[in-house]
C-alpha cells in the first residue's frame, strides 16, 4: 500500500513541461501581477524565451471554450 506524505506544497503535476515542447503556451495570472510575473519568468527561463505567453485576469477564462480562443489569438487580444 502507498503511504501519503503530508505536504505544504501541490501534488506532483500528472504532466510535466519539456524543454522539447513544440508550442509551449504559458498561462500566467495577472498582467500586473508580481506573483505572475516571477512564473512566466520563470517558464521563460525554463522554455529559453521560446514559448508564448499568456497573461490572464479572474474572469478572461470561464470555459474550455475561453481557453481555445485565448490559445488561438493573437498576443493582442
């Protein structure tokens, strides 16, 4: 049987990023945010500026159908 370990932190993620990924798009919270900001850094680093980024406020995405249009905007949107 697997004994659980208490944790602080999330559960490990079922799907991990790959330096490989071939259109890593990042997700962040908040276009002024410093918490999103200091994770789309840090995906920026990990992806070597080669992903698009995405930043996001409460509300710009509701259902799956939100998601698929934001994936397929342009950065300007």
């Amino acid at each position: 049987m697997t004994q659980l370990r208490r944790t602080l932190l999330p559960l490990r993620l079922h799907i991990q990023p790959k330096r490989t990924d071939t259109r890593p798009l990042v997700l962040f919270h908040g276009k002024g945010c410093p918490d999103g900001f200091a994770a789309a850094l840090a995906a920026w680093l990990f992806y070597e500026g080669q992903a698009e980024f995405r930043g996001l406020d409460h509300g710009d995405v509701n259902t799956l159908a939100d998601l698929v249009w934001i994936s397929r905007c342009p950065p300007s949107c």
